[in-house]
C-alpha cells in the first residue's frame, strides 16, 4: 500500500512566513505600543473636545483641534458638529 500524503490546505494560515507569499493580503505589522499611546491619547483629546463642543466652549474646541496634525482636522470639525447637531444645537468652527 503505497503512503500517499494528501496535501490538505495549500498555505497554513498561523505560519507567519508563508502569509508572506499570499498576493493581495497585508500583513498587520507587530504591535508599535508607541502608536497605542499616540492614539489613546488622541482618543482622549476627542473626548474632551466633543465635551467641549457640547457645553459651547468654541475657544477650548479650536485649541484642542489644534492638537492634532492638519490633515486630521477638518474630519474632526465635521465629526464634532454632527455630534452637537445630535443634539439640536449649531456648532460655527
């Protein structure tokens, strides 16, 4: 009886080097705890500044936009004033 091996998946998925040579997947780079600090503390900032937005402190809100990196904040400003429109109110950044 001659042994014969049956090839059962083609990649093993929980090898690390072979994810390498699938086309068309990306590969979650090893954890950076340098980013998770970067992005809790903005969490945290967004946080204060919606708080802000709904007391209607314009001021404190504009200096805690001012925070983040350019290319981020007029998400922000739109995300903040869909917030507060929630809420029945006007946000003017």
């Amino acid at each position: 009886m001659a042994n014969t091996k049956t090839k059962k998946y083609e990649f093993r998925y929980e090898v690390a080097s072979e994810r390498n040579k699938i086309p068309g997947y990306i590969l979650t780079p090893k954890s950076n705890r340098s980013v998770e600090t970067q992005l809790k503390s903005e969490h945290e900032t967004l946080q204060e500044m919606q708080r802000s937005a709904l007391k209607g402190e314009l001021a404190e809100v504009r200096k805690q936009l001012l925070e983040f990196p350019e290319f981020k904040r007029e998400d922000l400003k739109k995300m903040l004033i869909d917030s507060v429109a929630e809420h029945g109110r006007t946000l003017e950044l």
